[in-house]
C-alpha cells in the first residue's frame, strides 16, 4: 500500500502550492478541517466539489447475533459517517491504476 496522508502533508502542499508561511498553512488546514468537523457533528453532509461528499446516516436498532454462540444481541441505533467519492475522483483514479 502506498503512505498515508497526513495533516502536516497537507500544510506542507498548502505551502508550496499556495505561498503561505508554513504557520500560515497549517492554520489552513486546520480552520478546513474544523469546519467539515463541526459541520459532520451537527448532523450536515459535506460536499466537496470533484472529491466526494461526507453523508452522516441514522442507522435503527436492530437485534443481532454473536456469531460465536448464535446468541441474539440488540444493537443500538448509532450514527455513521460514509464517503461516496465522486465520478470525477474515481475516474482519476481508475486512471492511475487504482
């Protein structure tokens, strides 16, 4: 697999791409990252134009089974947070031998 992308990754591409000091760019960064946080938490989709877009789902309740001992066990309802890439990404990737 290739590396993992990290938050000082980014600031470092901010930096050289943009021409902000390195401080400069992590606060970027940063602020980008709250922001598509906070928005998450309060329950809102994130659409990023040609990337993709965040989508926080409600899952029910519903009865499980411990595969272990067939038991049935309740879950709980819960919130889960998916990421549906968009056309334009997948294709830049199919692309890249992806």
């Amino acid at each position: 697999m290739g590396k993992t992308v990290t938050r000082a990754d980014l600031s470092e591409a901010v930096y050289q791409q943009v021409g902000l000091s390195h401080a400069e760019s992590a606060l970027l960064v940063e602020a980008v990252l709250d922001m598509i946080g906070e928005a998450l938490v309060a329950g809102e989709n994130v659409k990023i134009s040609s990337f993709g877009t965040f989508v926080v789902r409600q899952k029910g309740g519903r009865i499980g089974r411990n595969p272990k001992t067939g038991e049935e066990v309740p879950i709980d309802p819960r919130k889960t947070l998916t990421f549906r890439a968009s056309q334009v990404l997948r294709d830049r990737i199919i692309a890249a031998g992806g």
